[in-house]
C-alpha cells in the first residue's frame, strides 16, 4: 500500500546555543547548520526510512527546489510537490545544550497549496490506503473527505496544536496522534476525555516516559516506555516516530509492533543534531541494537 502524506516542507536553519535565548537577549551560536524539515517533509522521510511507500504532497519556492530533490534522494515520490511563487516555509530553530529547542516558524508555501493539486493526487489511490496529514498546510478538511470517500486510513498528527482544527477533523480520523500538553488541550476543549474519542486508536507521546496508545475500539490502554539515551537534539524525534507508527501500519504489523519500532528510531534520533536529515533507517536501527 502507499501512504500520501499532505505535508509542510521546511527550510530549517539550527544554531546550537549554550541557552535558550531570553527576552531581549543577543546570543551567539556554538554551531550553525541549514537541511530539510517540516513536519510533513519529516514523516514522509521517516516513513520511506521505515519501508513504506510514500508520496509527498506539498509545496515549495524556487528556493525550495533542493529540498524537493532531497525528499527523492530519501525515497519519498515528490510527483505531488509544486513549486510556486511563494517562498519556501522556514525554521529557526534554537537547540540548547540540554538538547531542548524553541522553534519560529515561517509557513510560506506550505499555506498555498490548491484543492485541485490535492485532488489529483489522491485520484491515484487505492482503497486501503494512507492519509497522512499535520496542521502545518491548507487542504486538510478537503483532503479528509476525498480520502474518506476512497476508504482510506487517515492519520492525524495534532502539530501545531489548535483545538478547532482537531475537532473539525474528529469525524475523519482514524489515528490520531498528540502530545502530552496537545491531550490535555483538545480533552478541556471538547469536554470528554481522550478515551472516549469516537476515533479508533489514539497514541499520546509522553517525552522521556515513552507514550501511551489508547485503542477506543476496544476500551484499552497501553503503555510503552521510552528507551533511556543521552539526547543532543529532541527537534524532529516526534516526527520520526509518528512516521515510523504509520509506516509500520501501512507495512501489516500490529500496533504494539509498530509503536515499539517507532520508539527505536526516535530514540536513535534525539542523539543526532538536525531533522529531517538525519532521520535513521531500519539499519541504523538494527546496528544500534536499541532495547
């Protein structure tokens, strides 16, 4: 099967600093370095690194035009990417040397992409397929209904959080994917807690504690501990897994199974400093014989 991932594609520029910086305060970086990241551009590489076959729909500017043919080089079909006149969407991102990070975000033209361009993409898809998507783009609502009319799986991954945006998506969404503070948001914005979600499977990511997956379906919840490593850079390892999870799935293994995977290789990634490029394969994974 094919997981089409509507997706943001990022620009990321990283400087390593011995701090956070506060307000009002000129800091100078230890290290600087510029690669591929979005969270979409993120799952979609995790997600081709996992096994999957993954085609990328999205956008970039003419300054955009490396990331597109880095995605290929990683594996993803990046037939679905257009380039427009928009600039390229962009992170600066500050890492500090206890490898927590503060983010400021630029969409660019990932908030342009075309209704028909998503609808030509998903034309080309099979029953059983995957949607994935995050709230780094436009087009999600439209893209949920096409995708639930040809009996997709659609995932959802709540990032950057708003709870009008979840709700609207609820009645599509198969797996759902959130944070510990995103739980917390959408359970005091609807009322309910999350196990009593009309939505299939939901995997709440807890940082160091690992994550739990509550399967409504069946009224069950499941803990999955962490894999206790010294991090350097925690930015892009819930992308890792959330591709990871997803490819699993698309790939026949149980739940259980592709959570445990999936916490390998974000645990292998919190040791890398960047994002998308660094994002390891199921050899990296073997050969750090991870717990």
């Amino acid at each position: 099967m094919t997981i089409y991932n509507l997706g943001s594609i990022n620009i990321d520029m990283v400087y390593q600093v011995p701090h956070l910086p506060a307000p009002g305060e000129t800091l100078a970086a230890k290290f600087y370095s510029q690669g591929l990241g979005g969270k979409g551009a993120n799952m979609s590489v995790a997600a081709a690194r996992a096994g999957a076959r993954t085609r990328h729909i999205g956008a970039v500017g003419t300054d955009g035009r490396w990331a597109v043919e880095r995605l290929l080089e990683y594996g993803v079909d990046v037939g679905h990417i257009a380039e427009i006149s928009e600039v390229t969407g962009h992170a600066i991102i500050s890492v500090d040397d206890s490898a927590e990070n503060s983010i400021v975000l630029w969409p660019g033209a990932n908030y342009r992409l075309e209704v028909d361009q998503i609808g030509a993409a998903l034309a080309e898809a099979d029953t059983g397929d995957t949607l994935l998507m995050q709230n780094e783009t436009t087009g999600q609502l439209v893209a949920a209904q096409i995708a639930k009319d040809l009996g997709f799986s659609i995932v959802y991954a709540a990032a950057p959080f708003e709870a009008d945006t979840v709700k609207m998506l609820l009645p599509y969404i198969d797996l759902l994917f959130l944070n510990e503070i995103e739980a917390g948001q959408l359970e005091t914005a609807i009322g309910k807690p999350i196990n009593t979600l009309e939505v299939a499977n939901v995997i709440v990511t807890l940082g160091a504690d690992g994550c739990r997956w509550y399967a409504n379906s069946f009224g069950l919840e499941t803990d999955f501990d962490a894999i206790k490593v010294e991090p350097i850079d925690t930015t892009g390892a819930g992308d890792t897994f959330t591709g990871y999870v997803v490819a699993g799935l698309d790939r026949g293994m149980p739940m259980a199974q592709a959570i445990k995977l999936a916490t390998q290789a974000s645990a292998l990634m919190v040791t890398r400093l960047g994002t998308a490029d660094v994002i390891p394969d199921l050899k990296d994974i073997r050969d750090a014989k991870l717990g």
